[in-house]
C-alpha cells in the first residue's frame, strides 16, 4: 500500500526537507562526555557533511558513525596523552632517585620534583643535572611510557579499532553509490513504490 503518510515519496525526497542537524538527531545524542566540547564535535560532523555530502538516509547513517567513531579515536589519543603526561611525576622522581641520589645543585630529589612542575628555574637545573647522564626531558616522557606501556597499548589498540571501523563506514557510502549509479536515474528519482520498496514501516 504506497498511500502513506509521506505519500509513497522516496526517503530522499523527505530527507531533502530537512537540515543535517535534524537528520543526525535520528540517530540519537553525539557520543560527546562531560569533559569534551560539543562544538568541537559539531565542527568535525560538518566538515564531515561538506566534504560527503551525504544524500540519502543509509549514507547520513554511515556517515553518522563514521563521525562517532573518529570522535572515539580522538578521545583514545586525548587519553593516551593524558596517562602519560600524569605518570611523568613519577616518571621524573624514579630518575633523579637512580641517577642523582645526592641531588643536583643543591637541591634534594623531592626538590627537583616539586620545582620541575612549578618552578621554570628548577626544571632547567634538573635538566642540566640529567644532560650529564645523557638525558633530558624526552628520557623523563619515555620512562612515562614504559611505566604506562600495557595500558596505552591496550588504548592504542581501540583506537585502532575504531579508526579501522570509521574507514569501513565511508567504504559502505562509497558501495553504496556505486550500486545507485548502476541503477537507472528514472528509477531512483520514483516514488518508493517503483523502486521495489514498500513505503510502509516495517513491524
């Protein structure tokens, strides 16, 4: 029965009518926490929608998770960043423990600690004080590392995952279009009824 409510018109056709903010509200709340800025999550969806141009409702759909899942992937890298940089105090106090158990310059480890966070003239005494052992503020960020290894490569994994998930969402618009532009224009400009598709909601 091709008499419904949208009159047996196309899914194009209704979704031409309305605005991609209103067609990606179908799909439920941005996946944006507490801590994260909504605009920012805006931005990268419409730089998204400019440069696809998402016709049809299956293309916004994959388009919407392609979108989501890039906002996840940067999330991974946002934490990856932040595990490390809460672990360089640590990082830093294992340091000057091992190499300079005597201080450096007068100053205790504790010292060195406490001033390499809030005291510029501190941190750049702690870093002469490694230069004598070869090091410098990359060794304090690379001993961060080892000592958050397991959990950032499991966050380097999922971000990985959700990458690899986004790319397979625009290979699914690109599928997707191929196979319209296989299709007759006559027959994808009908009403839904002579494409072969019930108008009609499933049950």
């Amino acid at each position: 029965m091709a008499d419904h409510k949208n009159g047996g018109r196309a899914p194009a056709v209704l979704l031409a009518n309305m605005n991609s903010p209103d067609i990606f509200a179908l799909f439920g709340k941005p996946p944006v926490l507490a801590t994260e800025d909504l605009a920012a999550y805006e931005t990268l969806r419409g730089y998204a929608v400019a440069q696809v141009l998402p016709s049809d409702f299956l293309e916004y759909a994959n388009l919407r998770r392609y979108v989501d899942l890039t906002w996840e992937a940067l999330r991974y890298q946002r934490c990856a960043a932040a595990i490390i940089n809460i672990t360089c105090r640590d990082a830093l106090n294992r340091l000057v423990r091992e190499l300079a158990q005597d201080g450096i310059k007068g100053l205790t480890a504790d010292q060195m600690v406490q001033g390499w966070f809030s005291d510029t003239t501190v941190r750049m005494q702690v870093i002469d004080g490694l230069r004598r052992y070869g090091f410098d503020e990359d060794t304090v960020m690379a001993v961060a590392m080892a000592m958050r290894s397991a959990e950032l490569a499991r966050i380097s994994e999922m971000r990985t995952r959700a990458e690899a998930q986004a790319a397979a969402h625009l290979r699914e618009i690109e599928r997707h279009r191929e196979g319209g532009a296989r299709r007759p224009p006559a027959l994808l400009n009908a009403p839904a009824s002579e494409q072969g598709m019930d108008a009609r909601p499933t049950a």
